[in-house]
C-alpha cells in the first residue's frame, strides 16, 4: 500500500513507466513576462501545476533553455513514451505558454457599488480629461480628473 504525499513520487501501475516526481521547477522562476518583469509567485505556482499535469496526464516533460545570464528564452517537450523531442516554440511560444495560465480576476473597486445607479465615461480632450457620470434618470455631470486619478480609474473598471 502506497501512501501518497507531496514529497514522494506517484508510481504508475505499470512497470514500464518511471515514477513522476512533483518537485518544482526551479527555471520557472527565471522566466520574465511581456513586461520584462520576474513572474509572481501565484502565476509560478500555476505554471508549474500546469506542467505537473501535462507529465502526469500525459508524460510529457518540459525542459527551459536559457541564456548567459541565466534568464529563460524557450523551452522543449520530451515524450518519453514516443520517444520524441519537440522545439517548445514550434507548438507554442513562451509567452501564450506563460498567457495559458489563468489570471486572478480583477480586485472588488469602491466603485461597484454604483454601477447599476451610473455609468461612466472618460473624455480625453487636448489638455484635459473629464469623466462623464451619466445617471439612472439621464442626468449628466462632467468632472475634470488628473492623470493619477485617470489611471486609478483605468486599474479598477470592470
């Protein structure tokens, strides 16, 4: 009887196959987004959940290749089973690998609560941008707002 954990392998029943180890991948943390910017730490742990269920469901491994500096600049599929080597870049580039993740839905704003009473525009003219509140009952106010309080507003609407 086997016990099942985090830190030991599963083992397939068939004897053929080796034992797949759920250790991470420590290259995932290597990898930079569109931005140029480190991957956070709930988008590498969902990578690497993505990884550990492809080699699980189909026993396909992933390899990153990187550069001098060590940064990751592609990746490679091995299927043990077919015994075939894939370039990682030919089926799918890191980026739309990195964009397959899901991402966290958007943070609740102060705003929510009025977004059935109201709804909101921004007019962006040549010095100046002004958000238009259009109420329930076709009223309409125009108020100035400043860049900061533009990319607020640009941050939190749905």
């Amino acid at each position: 009887m086997l016990k099942e954990s985090l830190n030991s392998p599963e083992v397939s029943k068939s004897k053929k196959k080796k034992p797949i180890r759920t250790k991470s991948n420590t290259d995932i943390k290597k990898i930079i987004d569109k931005n140029g910017k480190p991957l956070s730490k709930e988008r590498q742990e969902q990578l690497q959940q993505l990884i550990f269920t492809i080699k699980k469901s189909f026993g396909i491994d992933f390899y990153f290749q990187k550069d001098k500096n060590g940064q990751v600049r592609g990746y490679g599929l091995v299927d043990h089973a077919g015994k075939i080597a894939f370039d990682g870049s030919k089926i799918m580039k890191l980026s739309e690998l990195i964009d397959l993740v899901p991402t966290q839905e958007r943070k609740p704003s102060p705003l929510d609560i009025y977004r059935d009473m109201i709804s909101i525009a921004i007019s962006t003219r040549k010095y100046s941008v002004t958000m238009d509140i259009r109420m329930r009952d076709g009223s309409t106010y125009q108020k100035a707002i400043t860049q900061r309080q533009l990319a607020w507003y640009e941050n939190v609407k749905p």
